[in-house]
C-alpha cells in the first residue's frame, strides 16, 4: 500500500509539472522545442532520457541477469553516438533552424520526401512508445496485481495530460527531473549493492556467467557475439546522429548549448550502464533461482530482476520509488514521441495540406488536439503489443529498432554530407532498406545463417535472437540498402532553381553557428533554474519524508537518495538568483 500512494504522489507531481510549464508555451515554436531557447542541461536530460524507459529496468536488465556485460553494449553504443554528437552532429542539428526535424528533411530532399518520412517516422516511434508503455505495465501488472489494460489506460493518460498542456517545456522539464530522480536512486540501489555484497569483486565473481562473462553461456561462436557488438555500436551510432532524431537538440538556445547537452548525454550513458545494472548481477549472484522470485506470471522472469533486488535488499517503500523511476523513464519517452510526431503533424501535414493559411495560433490548439490523439493511439498499441507472444521485451525493441528504422535513418544521416544526390534518393532508399528488413524478418531462418556462414554446429537461440534482431539489419543495410543511396549520385541533376536555393540553404544553415542573444535570453534562463530548481527541491524533499515510513533499516537510504535530488534543485535556486538582472 505505502508504494502504490508513493507512486500515486508521483503521478499529481508530473501533473502539476504540465500544469506549471503551461504558460511557457505561448506558440508553436514553443510548444515543440521550446522556442529555441532551452539550457543545455536540460537539452542533455532529454536526450539521455529519449534513449531510457522501463525496459532499460526490465528486459535490459533481464539481459543483464542472464548475458553479464552483452547488454552493455548497447549503451556505450550509445554513449560513443552522444560523443559524436558533441563533435559534430548537435551542431549541425541545432543550426538546421526548423520547428521539426522533418522540415529538415524538406529543405534536403525535397516535398515527396517530407510525407514519406513522416509515414515512416511516426509510425515507428508510436510502436517503440508503445513497446515501452507495455513493458511498463507488464511489470507493474507482475508486482502490484494490477491489469495490464489499467496500468497501460493510467500511466498513458498521466503523460498526454502533462505533454497536452505544457507541451515540450514540460516534457523537457520533467525529463530533467525524472533523469535527476532515476540517477539517484540507481546510484543509491548501486552502493547497497556493493555494501551487500560485501565489494564490487564479490559481484563480478558470482553474478556473472560461468562459461563466458561477455556473451552469456548460451553462445558458440565468439565471433558472431563480437559482430552483434560491432552491430550494436553502428545501430546506436546511427540512431543518435541523424536529422529524425535532430529534435533532442533544435530546442537548444545556440549550438554551444546543444554541443554541451549532447557532452552531459555522452557523460551520463558512460557511467550509467555499470550503475544500473550493478543490482542486476547483485540478483544474479545471490537469487539466481527465479522459481523463488514469486512472480511466475511475467512472460520473461528475468524482467523482474531489478524489482527482485530492490524488494529483497532496500526498505518499505523504495518499490514505490523504484517504480516511480520506471514510470518516469517510460513517460519520458512517451512524452517527447508525443511531441515530436505533434509537431510533424502540425508544420508538415496540417499546415502543408489541410489549412495553408492557418494561423500560429490555431495551430497551437491543432498542436493539443493532435497531441492528446497520438497518445491515445500509443495507449491502443501498447495494448495491442500485449497479445504478441513469444518474444522478450529485449529481442522486439531490438527488432523494431535495427529493422524498421534503420533505412530511414541512412538517408537521414549521410544527407548531411552527401550533397549531389537526387531527391527520389531519400524515398529510394526508404523502400529498397523496407524489402531488406522484410526478407530477414520473413524470409531468413537459423538453417539459411548456418548453411551460409557454413557452421558446423546449429545456432542456438541467443544467438539466432541477436542475429535477426540486430547483426543481419545492420550488415544488410550496410551492404545494400547504404550503398543503393551512395549510389544514387550517379543519376543526380541539377535540381530546379526554387529547390537548388532549398538545398543551399539546409547546408549554408548547418555550417553557421547559432549564437544566442544573451540579454535576450536572461529571463527564460532564470526562470527555467528557478522553477525546476524549486521542483526539484520539493520532490527531494518529499523523499527525505520517506524516512518516516516504518521500517526496522535501512532508512538512510530515503536520506541519501533524497538529499542528491534536493541538492541539484538547491544548485539551481542558487544559480538562478546569480543570474536573475540587477534591479
């Protein structure tokens, strides 16, 4: 009981949270990115937090449990991508200077291509938004008896109410928040761990696979395990460094703001994966035995992992919050694929083909009208998703990821340097990357890889899952859907005068830096520090009242967890008062 009132607190804080950042959004440049005039810590938060949900708790760490350091993978992948995009690519994303980062695919490739990434951007962030609403339920449904159709319709209707009403200010604000939070606690669950266990040693010892720590027991060959890493590294390369994903930083008030953000994202995705998943080989270690776990009715067992440890080895009432983080790291997700696919559908289907003429204001209401129906339309497919049976929550998100999203994202990285393409190379490339991903996850079977690469022994099933999950879309990709848009050079021509200026505009605006105004920029820079700096005192606050709660040990952790939140809030009250303009 005390864990479901902490994560019913939690709901009305993320509420209020729209409810206080409504009245930043006076347009649609502020409605979905913040009118360009963002901090870069909170930039970087949305960042990381985009690349965080639930699963990172549940089937990541399922992962964990049963693979060692394999999952790792992944999230330095991602770390690497964030640390190109501080050399290189949150500059030219930023200096793009559009609303959405479709109008960045218009200016590069052309009208056609703008309606054809828009039905192929949309769609795949509403099933990853939907595959992340129901991993979440999925556990929550496990823990607290509750069914997957309330938990799904109650955490899908918290994030429309907060992303409707305060639009990308609040759903950037609470990702600051939520990653604040979620740090926290996975830095806290991280020390109990290690104290427990009596030294990180201990943990590495016990918790990880006998046969081989990198890839888990369940893997033959080495090298196939070696090329999914290498796989793993380019997918996450390519998802963080792309215009569709541009949108993390066109909220940024210059390019040296989105430069920082994207440094704090690299920082926090470095350090991350060992802090989280520290519990995970804890588990491993010392409750390796799932038929005790007592929750026998999740569809993977091993997405309990991390609720095993914090119900074992953490006081009454860090479920509450440990479930809380999971919630914040799912909405966080979902509220910016709200966002994000609002704004495509506002500046580059409304605006283009409904009402030309449409004022900003009405599209600001179109903005709220269209938000709230993609949320129900994420609420419907995180249920759908329910009925799939047979795969883990780890094998469809890596599925969804590697093979439906990777050929859009070909052209939408290499457009940024390869200039003299025609434009039918963006939807060419979209259709040839459609029947490559169909031919391998309809087509391929673990008796064609193995009569191939002539193995003597079968796949076994890791390494069947890995393969079709991520090794054959990016080596597929790699090997005909990339070369096909490379290729298209070939054919190109001198495009007409009205889209040759388009085109020498997209590339004149990512080669010029954004240089914000700072006078202008004063007051939203400490009303920002000012009010998620109170926010966050508050929620620390509360926290530390947790300590009350009855319990025979372990309440320091309550303290600690608390007064980490509460000391960044302080942080930024004090930063906000330096900055606030003499009177």
């Amino acid at each position: 009981m005390i864990d479901v009132i902490v994560i019913c607190v939690y709901f009305v804080f993320l509420v209020g949270i729209g409810w206080i950042f409504r009245t930043f959004s006076t347009s649609t440049s502020d409605y979905f990115k913040g009118g360009g005039k963002m901090l870069w810590w909170m930039v970087g938060a949305t960042a990381f937090m985009t690349q965080f949900s639930a699963w990172s708790f549940t089937g990541a760490a399922g992962k964990a449990f049963t693979d060692g350091f394999a999952v790792l993978a992944i999230f330095f992948g991602n770390a690497v991508g964030y640390f190109c995009n501080y050399l290189f690519f949150a500059a030219k994303a930023r200096q793009m200077r559009v609303t959405t980062p479709i109008e960045g695919i218009r200016l590069r490739f052309g009208k056609v291509n703008e309606q054809a990434f828009t039905l192929a951007s949309v769609p795949i962030s509403i099933i990853s938004a939907g595959i992340w609403l129901n991993g979440l339920a999925v556990f929550v449904s496990a823990v607290f008896g509750i069914s997957m159709t309330t938990t799904i319709m109650i955490t899908g209707t918290i994030v429309v109410l907060m992303s409707v009403s305060g639009g990308s200010w609040a759903v950037i604000a609470s990702d600051f928040l939520q990653m604040v939070i979620i740090m926290a606690v996975s830095v806290v669950a991280a020390i109990v761990a290690i104290v427990h266990a009596g030294g990180v040693g201990n943990i590495f010892e016990l918790g990880l696979p006998e046969v081989n720590a990198f890839a888990g027991n369940n893997y033959n060959y080495m090298n196939l395990f070696l090329l999914w890493v290498i796989c793993a590294f380019f997918k996450q390369f390519m998802s963080t460094n792309n215009m569709i994903d541009s949108y993390r930083y066109l909220c940024a008030k210059d390019t040296k703001n989105a430069r920082k953000a994207a440094l704090l994202a690299c920082t926090l995705m470095f350090i991350g994966p060992i802090v989280w998943f520290l519990p995970a080989w804890f588990v491993a270690a010392y409750y390796p035995d799932t038929a005790t776990w007592g929750l026998d009715n999740l569809s993977s067992i091993t997405d309990a992992t991390y609720y095993v440890f914090v119900r074992n080895e953490l006081p009454a009432g860090m479920v509450g919050l440990m479930m809380s983080a999971m919630f914040a790291a799912t909405m966080s997700s979902m509220d910016s694929a709200l966002n994000r696919n609002s704004g495509i559908y506002v500046k580059n289907v409304h605006k283009v083909f409904i009402d030309k003429e449409a004022s900003d204001e009405t599209l600001l209401k179109v903005g709220r009208v269209t938000t709230l129906i993609f949320g129900i339309i994420i609420i419907l497919v995180g249920q759908y998703i329910n009925n799939l049976k047979g795969l883990s929550l780890f094998e469809i998100m890596q599925q969804v990821s590697s093979l439906l999203a990777l050929p859009m994202l070909i052209p939408a990285l290499f457009g940024y340097f390869v200039k003299k393409t025609p434009d039918w190379a963006g939807w060419g490339t979209l259709l040839v990357g459609i029947a490559v991903s169909y031919f391998i996850s309809s087509v391929v079977t673990a008796d064609m890889i193995q009569d191939f690469l002539r193995l003597e022994a079968p796949l076994t099933s890791a390494e069947f899952s890995d393969m079709k999950s991520m090794t054959l879309g990016v080596v597929l990709h790699g090997c005909i859907t990339l070369p096909f848009f490379l290729l298209s050079q070939l054919f190109y021509k001198e495009p007409s005068p009205e889209r040759k200026a388009e085109i020498d505009l997209f590339f004149t605006n990512v080669e010029t830096e954004v240089i914000a105004d700072e006078d202008e920029c004063q007051d939203s820079d400490t009303r920002q520090r000012d009010t998620l700096g109170k926010l966050l005192a508050i929620a620390g606050i509360f926290i530390i009242l947790m300590v009350l709660l009855p319990n025979e040990s372990g309440r320091l952790v309550f303290i600690a967890v608390g007064a980490i939140v509460t000391s960044v809030g302080a942080g930024l009250i004090y930063s906000a008062k330096n900055s606030a303009p003499s009177k």
